[in-house]
C-alpha cells in the first residue's frame, strides 16, 4: 500500500499517472522483442519496420510481408542463411551462426507476418 498513497496524490493534483516500467512498451509478440534485441535479431540495424524507431535502408523496408513471401519456408530460409539465396548478401545468417534458434527464426515469421 506504500505505493498508493503517492499515486492516489499525483491523481489529485491532475498529474498524469505512468505505468510501471514492467508494462511499459512490451512487445506484441516474441518474435518482435527477438527482432528488436540488439543482441539477437537485431532487424532494426538494417531494416525499416512499424513498430521500430530507427529508420534504417541498409536492407529492405519489412513491410507486406505476408504477400511478399507466401512461402513460410522462404523466408524462413532467408533469415536462417540468406547467403545461399544471394552470395553478395550483408545479411548475417543467422541460422548456420547460431546467432539465432529454430525457433526464435519461427518467433521472427511470426512477427513479420504481421507487418
């Protein structure tokens, strides 16, 4: 109740109240805090996507994702190695590096899918 106290008088005095940090921003999927995470996916470095705050042209906007790869597997396979795809590539694969699970590279599909 130690907390309340100073919440209930931030209310009184017209302040507008935050949520706790532990709320605050959490993604709406796995895969998008696995894209996101600087030491995983790390996505936003290359790429522009909704939902990222770092506009980026390295690599291809992430958008209509769904449409553009109606093949789960391809993109999939893209993510895991995009080197056999194309061997000029600055995509790091992610897969053969292990830079990234199975099923962190599903979480990722799952995300972008949504985009």
């Amino acid at each position: 109740m130690r907390g309340a106290l100073p919440m209930i008088a931030l209310a009184a005095l017209g302040l507008p109240l935050l949520a706790p940090l532990s709320s605050r921003a959490e993604p709406a999927m796995p895969g998008q805090a696995v894209a996101f995470d600087r030491s995983k996916g790390n996505c936003l470095a290359c790429h522009t996507m909704k939902g990222g705050d770092v506009p980026s042209n390295v690599g291809p906007e992430l958008a209509d994702m769904k449409a553009r790869f109606p093949d789960r597997k391809e993109l999939y396979a893209i993510i895991f190695d995009e080197e056999r795809r194309n061997p000029q590539t600055v995509m790091p694969p992610f897969g053969r590096d292990l830079i990234l699970t199975p099923q962190e590279i599903n979480e990722i599909v799952d995300f972008l899918y949504t985009l």
